[in-house]
C-alpha cells in the first residue's frame, strides 16, 4: 500500500462533519419518536406499543423544522461567501435531511408557505411507535456511528504525517520514524534499558543476517514468520549461493553462539539484550507504527539453571511492559498469559500486556515475555553439567520484546481531533512558549524584552528538568502556532505578552482539556512541573475509566457477540481447547462492520487476565454454546489489530 492510499482526502474532515450532523439528527429523530434520549442498547428493551404511521405529524413536524433551520443556514453561509468545502458539508447534511423526511412522510419536501412558522414539536410521549421502528431507528444510528468512527479513525495517517511524527517512504510499508517519535522511542528505550541493567541484564548486537541452514533447523518455530522472510538471493548481478534471510526474530541466530558460551553453571544465568531492527514482509493491510515490515525493538534473551528462575523473570519483565505503558504511556493495560492458540510458537508459555482502544473498539497486543522452556536449548544444544548428578541438563530459556508499536497505541488512544495529545512523561517538548500582544504600536524595544523574556522562562524551565522550547518565529502568527503546537501534541502551551510581563505572570494552556490557567511567575517551574504530573494522570485516568467502562463479563452467547458488535472487550468462562478458540472467533464475526483490511472482526483471545473477575462456579461451560466441556478460566475476548 502506497502512501497516496493512506493519505486522507481534503474532503475527510468536511465529510466527518456531515455524519456527524447525520448521527444527531438520527438521535434527535428516536428522541422524537421514543419520548427518550438514545442510549445504547435502550430500543431493545422497549415495550412494543400501537404502531404509528410513518408520516406521523410530530416527526414530520420534526423533520421539516430541521430542514428549514438547515436551508436557512445554508443561505447565511452563501450570503457571507463562506469557504466552500464548508458550504458543502452543509448542503450534504440538508440533502440527507431531504432524503429522511421522503423516507419517513413518502413524500418529497417542499418549503412552508411564505409567512409560516414552524410547526411546534409536540412531546415525544404523543407519539407512540411500536418497538420494530425503535429498533430500525436504534439500527440507523448504530450504523451512523459507526461510519463517523471510521472516519475518524482514517483521519490518523494524515494527523501523524502532519504532526511530524512519520514521513512516508517509497518501499511499501515502510516508514522514517520523524524526531518528534523517535524521541519518544528513545525515552522508552532509555526507562526499559535502565531497568533491566539493574535485573543483571546486557546489551549485545547480533548480526542482522540469518543463514538459511540455521531457519531450517527450527522449522516448528519459524513457522509462524516463513510467509514474512525476507530473503537476500543476489550480490550486484551475482546470484548468492544460497539465500539469506533478513531476521523476523533473532533466537536462530543467537542461540548457536550461547551453545558455544554456555558450558557450566558457572556461565549463568546469562542475560543478553539487543535493540536492533526486524522485517517481516508482511502482506496484510500496512499501518504506521501497527503494522510494518521494518520495525525497531528490543529482544531480551536469557539462560538460566532452572526452571523456577527462569519462570521468576518473565513476570519481572512483564512487568516493566506494564511499566512502560501506565507510567510512561499512560495507558492501562491488562495483564495476562495468552492461550495455548495464541502463544509464541516453541514456547512452552507467553506472557502478554494488552491495551484497549475505545475509538475503534479493539484491542491490543502492547509486549510479550515468553518462557521458552527447554524447547530451543534442546535444538541448540545449549545444556551444561548437573551439579549433583553430573548429568547433562538442558538450560531454561526466555525470550521477551517491545517494539514502536506503543506510540502507535498511545497515539490511538490519546489524541482527538485537534491531533496528537502526547502524555507529559514522553514528550520531548513538555512546554511550548509562544509570545502573544506584538502588534504594529508596539515598540522595539518591548519586542526585544518580550523576546528575552521568554527565552529566560526557558532556561528558568530547563534548569527544573521541565523540556521547554520557544517558538519565535516571525513569519506565523500567534494562532497558527496555537494550532502547530496543538497537532503536535505538546502538554502545555505558555502565552506570554507586554501585559503579562507587566503583571508579572503568565498562560499555560492545556492540551488535554484546553483548560486556561493564569499563573504568577514566583515558583513557575513548580506550579508547571504539578501541572506536568496533573495532566499525566488525567490522561491515566480517562483511558482507565474506558478500559474499565468496556471490558465486561459475559456468560450467555447472545450477550457475547451483541456485547461485541458495542465494541467490548470480554471475560468469558473458556475452556482452552484451540478447536472450541477458533468456533468462538469464527461464529461471532456475524456481519461486523468494519474497514478494508481490518483484522480479526470475530472476537480473538487476547489473554487468560491474571486477574480474574470472578471464581468461576462448579460446572459452570465454556462460552461457546456448541461446546459441552467445563470451562477452565475466564479468558478476555475482542476484535483486536
């Protein structure tokens, strides 16, 4: 997929602007015909009553208004030469009105009488509706919500490029990671790498090669990658030998040198990591950060004595995943093990962080850390001598990885319209000053002072440890780099003009709520560094209020696929079986909605969450009906990237 295709159209936000006036008229619409406000799920539960016909005068009456309001609107925005992809969104949202009330009365619209008023809407209880129209109406906005979804969603690729977080590239699916995300990539890779040095961990580098005879050794294993091998055949006009492939992942080609390495119990536990790049050529839908065929990462791998040890340490760099995201992202995640379907292929077990994205309704795979057992230091030979019985014993093993997929999800799960909302602890701007007031009576010498007082506010900031820039440009006004510094995400905005300096204070303007604040300058790298931590914790807690508002339990089939098609993410008893795993994802597609090249519509495991919601009851099935074995643990189900 070419950049052109991901690029969004200049009609996107005009068009996203239309559905949206179409969902809150759908809305209006059932308010009109229910006597209630349109919550999700309210049409199933209500009671059928004397069906109406459907030229019924309240949404009729309704109708017309709407569609005089919007004529009349269309007319102002002609009348002040308004631009035209505006003027055009406008009349879309009046033709569709047009197109309803044809719909609901069988009739064409045609304008009032001249001099008329608007008929008054009577109250919706005067008009009962029987409860198949409620459900055709609740139907309708579910569809008109979806398709604003989606159009938000594909707003994305254009938010990121003019954000300067990525720029497209001429080989497909491949993409150049900008400062502005690299920085955020280094600020993960700098918390990550000084965490497991403190654990006993190394950094190494292995070559980026891997020779076809060492794929071939662990056929189990590069199963899962063989479609996604990228392979080297020729030399200039030379043709190679024997191919080289390009590493997916790098256990074929570390583990014949800890065989080398690894002689005694004296050599472990032995724990390397590498920060390094991968490629998997993928063929499915390419999305930046998601889905690439180059990627950066981090593979953490270790050798140890016993099993025990080894077991201890998955959970120990699970657990800074966990950190990564909810300290750094701030993003909840939920901890779990995946299912004996889902885990890292050789592995005896894999240990999963995975976040939920409400925008879209998936969920998603943050990092993993795999116990590999004996399995590969079998294969390789990577054993040493008992120390009791002076037999040979084959080493235990982990492996474990993070990868740039997280600004991907943190970009997802943060931003909003305006662009990218970047938490405070990974921003390498926190706080961006921007001088306000310069106009054409204002003095030289007060531009200059106004100039010297920002760039002193900075220094005052970086010398707390608060990353602060200032943008002095000449050629932009004020409110153009309100709207830069907004795209881009930064946490705080200071306005600083003649009058502030004169009152001795500052603006600091929030990106998460755009909340204004007048603060005086005594003590501003700590009123600013409380505002900092503030604003990180707000973005926890309104990503944690929509994990915790959308991931429910569920017990019955029904109400796991209908939960489902309502963008949850759900616990549901399971029994483990690979067979039954495949029957749930398949039976619960159902007719999903969704966009070209989406991923799992039907529901995937995501985990078996460490912690469970609920203890399961003796007897108590799997969630799949077709099923008839005891479900072992509950286990969370979604569509999931």
């Amino acid at each position: 997929m070419d950049a052109d295709t991901l690029t969004v159209s200049e009609d996107v936000a005009a068009s996203s602007d239309v559905e949206v006036k179409a969902l809150l008229a759908l809305k209006t619409e059932y308010k009109a015909a229910t006597g209630k406000d349109w919550k999700p799920q309210a049409a199933t539960s209500a009671p059928p009553a004397t069906a109406a016909k459907s030229g019924g005068s309240g949404n009729e009456a309704d109708l017309n208004n709407q569609i005089v309001a919007q004529g009349n609107k269309v007319r102002d925005l002609k009348a002040q030469k308004a631009a035209k992809d505006k003027v055009t969104a406008e009349v879309q949202l009046l033709l569709k009105l047009k197109a309803d009330y044809k719909t609901a009365t069988g009739k064409d619209w045609t304008p009032p009488p001249a001099g008329s008023t608007p008929q008054k809407v009577e109250p919706p209880k005067a008009m009962p509706v029987s409860g198949t129209e409620a459900e055709n109406l609740k139907k309708k906005i579910d569809e008109q919500g979806e398709k604003v979804r989606q159009l938000k969603t594909a707003k994305a690729p254009e938010i990121i490029t003019k954000a300067e977080m990525i720029e497209y590239y001429d080989v497909s699916g491949c993409y150049i990671l900008r400062p502005w995300s690299y920085a955020i990539w280094e600020s993960i890779k700098e918390f990550f790498d000084r965490e497991i040095k403190k654990i006993g961990v190394e950094n190494t580098y292995f070559p980026m090669f891997v020779s076809h005879q060492a794929l071939e050794r662990e056929k189990t294993h590069i199963a899962d990658f063989a479609p996604e091998v990228a392979w080297v055949t020729r030399s200039g006009k030379s043709e190679l030998a024997e191919p080289i492939a390009i590493r997916p992942t790098s256990e074929t080609v570390m583990y014949p040198s800890y065989a080398k390495w690894i002689k005694s119990h004296r050599d472990l536990p032995l724990k390397l990591n590498q920060w390094c790049n991968v490629v998997r050529w993928e063929f499915k839908h390419p999305q930046p950060f998601l889905r690439t065929r180059e990627f950066l990462w981090q593979e953490g791998h270790t050798a140890f004595s016993t099993a025990q040890e080894a077991e201890e340490e998955v959970y120990v760099i699970l657990e800074l995943y966990a950190r990564v995201y909810e300290e750094l992202l701030a993003i909840p995640v939920v901890r779990g093990r995946k299912t004996e379907k889902e885990k890292f292929a050789g592995g005896d077990f894999t240990t999963t962080v995975e976040a939920y994205i409400s925008a879209s309704g998936r969920a998603i795979q943050g990092a993993t850390s795999h116990h590999l057992g004996q399995n590969f230091s079998k294969m390789f030979e990577i054993c040493i001598q008992d120390q009791e019985t002076l037999e040979k014993q084959y080493v235990y093993q982990n492996s474990w990885g993070l990868t740039t997929r997280t600004i991907g999800v943190m970009c997802m799960i943060h931003g909003d319209n305006k662009g990218l909302v970047l938490p405070p602890n990974v921003a390498s701007v926190q706080v961006i000053i921007v001088p306000c007031g310069i106009t054409a009576n204002l003095s030289k010498k007060d531009e200059q002072e106004l100039m010297d007082k920002c760039e002193a506010l900075k220094k005052e900031l970086l010398a707390v440890d608060i990353r602060a820039r200032t943008d002095l440009r000449d050629n932009y006004s004020p409110g153009w780099k309100f709207n830069h510094w907004e795209l881009k995400g930064v946490p705080i905005r200071v306005e600083l003009g003649p009058r502030d300096i004169k009152q001795n204070q500052l603006v600091a303007v929030r990106r998460d709520t755009a909340e204004k604040l007048t603060l005086k300058n005594q003590n501003i790298g700590q009123q600013l560094n409380d505002l900092l931590k503030n604003i990180q914790d707000s973005l926890f807690n309104k990503a944690k209020s929509d994990l915790d508002s959308y991931m429910i339990v569920s017990h019955e089939w029904g109400h796991f696929c209908d939960s489902l098609d309502n963008k949850k993410i759900i616990q549901a008893p399971f029994c483990g079986d690979e067979d039954c795993e495949d029957k749930i994802k398949k039976d619960s597609a159902r007719d999903a909605v969704v966009e070209e090249g989406a991923p799992s519509m039907g529901a995937k495991s995501l985990c078996i969450p460490f912690k469970q919601p609920e203890t399961l009851k003796p007897g108590t099935k799997c969630i799949n009906p077709a099923c008839k074995r005891d479900a072992k643990f509950f286990t969370l189900f979604g569509r999931s990237y």
